[in-house]
C-alpha cells in the first residue's frame, strides 16, 4: 500500500509543478483550439464591420487617406441611423487644418454615438509607456477607448481585457464599449477585467462591408440602422494582422469583434480556478492509480483513455453551455503519470524475481548449450593447440566424420589457410577469434575433401581458464555462394544502368541534333507563309489562301517552339544550360511579365491581376532569362488550362525565412494528386492520350522545374481538381547562396563558351 501511495503522490506532485510552471501549456493550448473547432457558433448580426480592404485602397488609390473620407464615411453611417461607430484607426497624429476640420465637423454634427481608439506603447526613449490619443478636436465629440492587444506568451493572442491601463487610471478596452453599447447593458458587478475571447464564434459570419462600398453610398443604409458599426483596416498591406490561435492570424479588427462578440453573446471564457482543478486532478488520478493496481496492461491502457476522453468531453460540454474553461491538460498528464508509476511499482518486485531467475536458468542453459549434442551448430572443445577433445552430432555431420575423443585429431586436419585468414595457421586463428566479438570466416574442408566455407567463433570453457576452448562453427557454404551470386548481379545491373545512361545521352544528342536540323525549314517554312500572307508579292487571288497561310505560319511556329523546347531539354540532359547571373529587381520584372500576360488573360475572357508586396526588397543576383522562360510558362499554362471566365493571380513576396516566394493561382481545370509528379516529367501531361483536350509537348513544366532548381529555387504545386491551382517558386534571397551561384554560373559558361558559340553560328 505504502509504495502505491508514494508513486500516487509523486505523479500528482509532477504535474502540479508542470502545471504552475507553464509547461503543460504545449498540450493544454492544441486541446483548447480543438474545443473552438468543436464549438462553433455565428457572430451576433449587431455588430458590423466597415473594413478598408483591397478594393477600397485600390479604389481610392492613395494612403493615407485624407480624413474628408472618414467626415464623409461618418455622415453616411449617421444618416443610416447607426447606433454606434466605433473606430479602430490612430487619429492621434495632425493632418491639414481643413481636412482635421472637416473630420470634426462631422464627428460634431453626429448625434449617436462615436468611439475613437487610443493607444499605449512602450517608448525606448524615454523609458517607459506613453500614452497616444486622438486630437483634442476630435475627443471632445468622441468617447475614447483603448485599442491595445496584448499577445501571450507564445506570441498568440488568447485573452483580453476589459479595460487597460491609462493615465495613472484605467480606460476602457474597444471591445467592452462595443458590447456594452450594443447590448445598453453595464460591465456585470464582480465580473473578471480579463477573459478568454471565444474563437469558436466563427469570423466567416460577420457581417462585412467595404469602405468604399459604404463611402461611395453603394450599400443600403438598413445594413447599418441602430447597429454598431466597428471600422477598420483588414487589407494585409497595412500591417495591421495579429497571430491567434485557430486561425494563425487575423486583421486587428476582426480581433477587437471577437473579443466584442465574446463579450455581447455571454461567450467571456474564464478558466476554472486552480483549486477546482488540483481537486480534479486529484480525484481522477486517484482512481486510475486504484484501478490500475488490479488491470492488466491492456486494460490499464482502456482505462486511461476512456477517463482521459471522457474529461475531453465533459470540458466541451461545459465550455458550450457556459463560460467555464476546464483544463485538461493536467488531467491527461497527471493520470498517465499515475497509471505508469502505478504499473512499475506493482511490477518492479515481480520484474526483480523474473528477472533473477531467468539470469540463473540462462546461465544452466549455457552450460548445458556448451556440451549440448543436438545443436545445429557445431560444438567442438579443443585445447590451445586445436587438439579435439568433445564434438557433437552437428560437427560430425558437417565435417562428414565418424570421430572420437580417442582418435586424437587436431582441428587443423580439418582447415585449408586461404586469403580469407590470409594463409595463417590454425593456431593464429583460434588466438585471434578467442578475443574476437564478431565470428571469423574461415575455409574448411570435409573428410571427403569436399572444401566450404564455415564461421568460427571461440570462447573457454572456463572463464578463469584459456586452456580449454569451445569451437562453435557453422557451415555458411550455401550463404557464401548466394552473397557471390548476388555481386555477380549487382554488377550486372551496374552495368544495364551505365547502358542505359549511355542510351539517354545518345537520345538527347539525336534530339539536339533532329531540332537544329528542324529549325532551318522550318524558319524558311514561316518566312514565306508570311509573305504570302502579307502578299509581298503580288494578290494571292482568294482569301482562302491568306486564311491558309496563316494557317501554316501558325502551324510552323507551333512546331518551331516545341523543336526549341526539344533542344532546351536536351541542352539540360547534357549539362549545357549556361547561367548568366545578374542583379535586377524582381518586382520590376513581375511588373512587366504581368501585363503581358494580362493582355493574354483578357484575350481569353479571364481576369489578371499582379500583386507586389510593400515589404523589403526585392533584389536579386539571378539569371533573369531563365525566371522569366519558366514565368512565362507556368503563366501560359494558368491561362491555357483556366475555366470560363476565370481568374489568374501573380504575387510576389516574401516567405518566413526571407527568401523570394512567386506565385501563380488560378482558377482553372486542376491537376489531380496523382498526376503531378507526371506533369513534371518530361513530354508529361496530366490529360494524356488521343482524346486530350490540350495541345503541346508536355515540356513547359518540366523546363520550368529545371530552370528553376538550377537557379537554386524550388517549384511546389497545390492544385484540386475542378477549382484551380498554385504554382509557388521560392527563391534564396541569401547573398552567400547567390554568390556561389554566380561562382557555378560563370565557372559552367566558361567551359561550354566554345560549344555555346558554334551553336549560335549554326543558327
């Protein structure tokens, strides 16, 4: 009973202490995001959210915004009889007298009310936090609320506050003035200043509405009649995104919403106390570590997870039907502790009596294995000298004799020195095997003369004497011979290998070859088709045949640009891709492929549209040619495989690690799981066969891919079949990685100028 309770109290006693620490924090907080999935429930249609979005800045076209804007904005909620505006934008700062009057004037004439944020941050310079306002004009018409987010320790936003500090005082937080403003109800006597916002209210069902939408007069004014309006920035390139749990991140706005709808829908989590949660802890621990004394393992296992599920759940219930958040991280914790201190306790005595007796019955065993007849091995004691002494069944069927302890024999009547034991006598070999852990192979033979080859490995029959040894040997004939053939295959099969590598390059020789001897004509091919059909020459006669020499222009320049896909693969199975690396600005060059291919996009009743992160620089030491070949691909491609009426996206920014991202989305036909990798193959389409519905070789995305990896980048595919893909590059913004690039670069085109140039005189 006694150790039972020492291993129960232990168990506890870890998990409080990890508890209090933190550390059960990395399991508690994935279980907590789980619970939000579980307990999803809609945004209360009181509250509105006027966001500045894309399409407001894209509309309005500069920023900041001239705060004429905003008066405006205000004059339009008020005439909507909006109950409430509320704003989340920093007005601390002074624009031009006219316009800073125009916004007063309208915060004035409004005769609901408005709410202005303020804010507190940390000053490096002088030491300590300062306080920002809006402008004295536009807080004597405003009531002013703290717009502060205060992020956890894991960088994640999972609590606020009702109110924050201010002044020597307190101010109220924008989410509490928000919620108290939409439900005319005052803060709850005794409630906590800091909660847990619900992340279950999902962000999808709030009710949206763009800016300009609202500014313009474009949207009906009942959306807004006696509702609280929350306006704010949602566009990523203002910055203003905050990382959550669930969601990853989320604008600021939509942050201070949940925090408002927590408030307003009673949703306001609060932990359940710790002492709650020590009693709990204790009581379902306790009863694992009872019932776990008696259980087998496996039921021991059953146990534990249906208690361990059963809090899980009974925390969902209780966290959807009130505002109580159970912890159940330690009650995970805490019982698997007592379940397996339980377990070693109750078997450690057990454990120590197997373990004893089976030590006494091996070393039986291994006496009665050294003089055993029947093994499968042979057994031969012999002295220092190899003199036979004892030998088993075993040994005689190997070795093929009828020996015995009178004949006397020596162990090297039955050994042939060979390479193996490089031509040592017997002797030698049994000195080194004896102090040897691994079996030594030697050559033997049989009474017959029959040689084979056997493994050696060599103990003393007494440990504090070397006088006596145990031979245990084992006839490895038929293992030696299948290891030999196997060489002899394995060298077979590297041989067909440096064949058919001898056969790839041969073929992309031919292909380089058949494509320079294409090209020719087929320049003469397209130069007279468009003379004929320019009619240099004089009237063709019928409209026919302009239409058909169009027809073979087309055709022949078709053909000319897979004949020159065809060399760039095979100039790439060859190693001759040349790499002229420079600097130039990628978002310069995003620019310029963009409208090209917009113009293709709008040819083809799609919409394009470019999109450049403000952030960083975007300058790059590459081979401008090759990024812009496999661009124009992949963008050829997003465009040819679209759907009707569809949409391509270029974007440019950077990743987590700083380096370059690029990448195409489209909402086209989609590449099935199964058949990208071939996509990527060469001549490889994912819609194969005589009924595909798209032309061309299969090679753009494999040149692409190259390109691409021999600029030191990465090409990733996402695609679902019927809804579009993305096409993502990655590129090394690293300096150190781009000049060794330049350092291949320029060592690669050095050693291949000569061929390079006699290519281009062909031409």
């Amino acid at each position: 009973m006694f150790p039972r309770i020492i291993s129960w109290i232990l168990a506890v006693t870890l998990t409080v202490a990890a508890f209090y620490a933190g550390t059960l924090d990395i399991l508690e907080r994935p279980l907590l995001e789980l619970r939000y999935k579980l307990t999803k429930s809609e945004a209360d249609p009181q509250l509105v959210i006027v966001e500045i979005d894309p399409k407001s800045l894209r509309e309005i076209g500069t920023w900041p915004w001239k705060r004429s804007l905003h008066a405006l904005l205000i004059d339009r909620l008020t005439a909507a009889r909006a109950e409430t505006i509320v704003f989340d934008i920093d007005f601390s700062l002074a624009s031009t007298e006219e316009e800073d009057a125009k916004l007063a004037s309208a915060l004035a004439r409004r005769s609901g009310h408005t709410i202005l944020a303020a804010f507190r941050q940390w000053s490096e310079a002088d030491g300590q936090f300062v306080d920002i306002e809006p402008l004295d004009i536009f807080a004597e018409h405003a009531e002013i609320a703290s717009a502060n987010i205060i992020p956890d320790t894991d960088g994640l936003l999972w609590r606020h506050s009702r109110e924050h500090p201010w002044k020597n005082s307190t101010l109220p937080s924008i989410a509490s003035l928000i919620a108290e403003n939409a439900s005319s109800t005052v803060r709850p006597q005794g409630a906590l200043n800091e909660f847990w916002i619900d992340y279950g209210i999902s962000p999808g069902s709030f009710a949206r509405y763009s800016l300009s939408d609202v500014a313009g007069g474009r949207t009906d004014p009942a959306n807004f009649s006696g509702k609280t309006v929350l306006i704010g920035a949602t566009a990523v390139e203002l910055g203003d995104n905050v990382a959550t749990p669930l969601y990853q991140s989320l604008p600021g706005v939509f942050v201070q919403m949940l925090a408002a709808q927590s408030i307003l829908k009673g949703r306001d989590l609060h932990p359940l106390p710790n002492s709650l949660t020590l009693i709990l802890l204790l009581l379902t621990s306790a009863f694992v570590s009872i019932t776990s004394w008696q259980q087998r393992p496996g039921q021991v296992i059953v146990s534990l997870a249906s208690i361990d599920i059963l809090v899980f759940v009974a925390a969902i219930v209780v966290q959807s039907t009130s505002v109580i958040l159970i912890p159940v991280a330690p009650i995970i914790v805490g019982t698997l502790l007592s379940a397996s201190f339980t377990f070693l306790t109750r078997f450690r005595q057990l454990g120590l009596k197997v373990v004893t007796e089976r030590v006494a019955r091996l070393r039986y065993q291994t006496m009665m294995a050294n003089v055993a007849n029947n093994a499968f091995d042979a057994i031969i004691t012999t002295d220092r000298d190899g003199k036979i002494e004892t030998l088993n069944l075993a040994a005689k069927r190997i070795f093929d004799t009828n020996l015995t302890t009178k004949n006397q024999v020596n162990m090297s009547e039955f050994y042939i020195p060979s390479k193996l034991t490089n031509k040592q006598d017997f002797t030698e070999i049994l000195a080194l095997a004896l102090y040897s852990d691994e079996p030594r192979r030697i050559l033997c033979k049989r009474s017959t003369g029959q040689a084979f080859h056997a493994d050696l490995a060599v103990t003393t029959l007494n440990p504090d004497q070397e006088s006596e040894l145990i031979l245990v040997m084992r006839d490895i004939d038929r293992s030696v011979k299948a290891e030999r053939r196997a060489f002899r295959r394995e060298r077979e099969l590297k041989q067909a290998k440096t064949r058919a590598e001898l056969a790839n390059r041969a073929k992309s020789e031919f292909l380089a070859n058949m494509s320079h001897e294409l090209k020719t004509p087929l320049n003469a091919v397209m130069g007279f088709a468009e003379m004929m059909h320019n009619e240099v020459f004089g009237p063709l006669g019928s409209k026919k045949y302009i239409e058909y020499s169009q027809d073979i222009y087309d055709g022949g320049a078709r053909l000319l640009a897979t004949v020159t896909d065809v060399l760039d693969f095979a100039r790439i199975e060859d190693g001759e891709l040349v790499i002229h690396t420079e600097q130039f600005d990628l978002s310069d060059m995003i620019t310029r492929v963009g409208i090209l291919a917009s113009e293709r996009a709008t040819a083809a009743g799609l919409s394009f549209n470019t999109v450049i992160s403000t952030e960083g620089s975007f300058v790059i030491s590459s081979d401008e040619r090759l990024l812009k070949q496999a661009l124009n691909s992949l963008l050829a491609n997003a465009i040819k495989f679209n759907s009707e009426n569809g949409f391509v996206i270029l974007q440019l920014q950077h990743d987590d690690k700083g380096d370059f991202m690029l990448s195409i989305e489209d909402s086209g036909i989609g590449i099935a799981e199964d058949q990208i990798e071939t996509c990527f193959k060469a001549f490889g389409q994912a819609n194969r066969g005589l009924q595909r519905q798209f032309e061309g070789a299969g090679l753009g995305l494999t040149l692409s891919k190259k390109y691409i990896e021999a600029l030191g980048g990465t090409l990733d595919v996402e695609s679902i079949v019927g809804t579009g893909t993305t096409m993502t590059i990655t590129l090394p913004s690293d300096v150190e990685q781009q000049t060794q690039l330049d350092m291949v670069s320029e060592a690669h085109s050095s050693s291949l100028s000569d061929k390079l140039q006699s290519d281009s005189a062909h031409h």
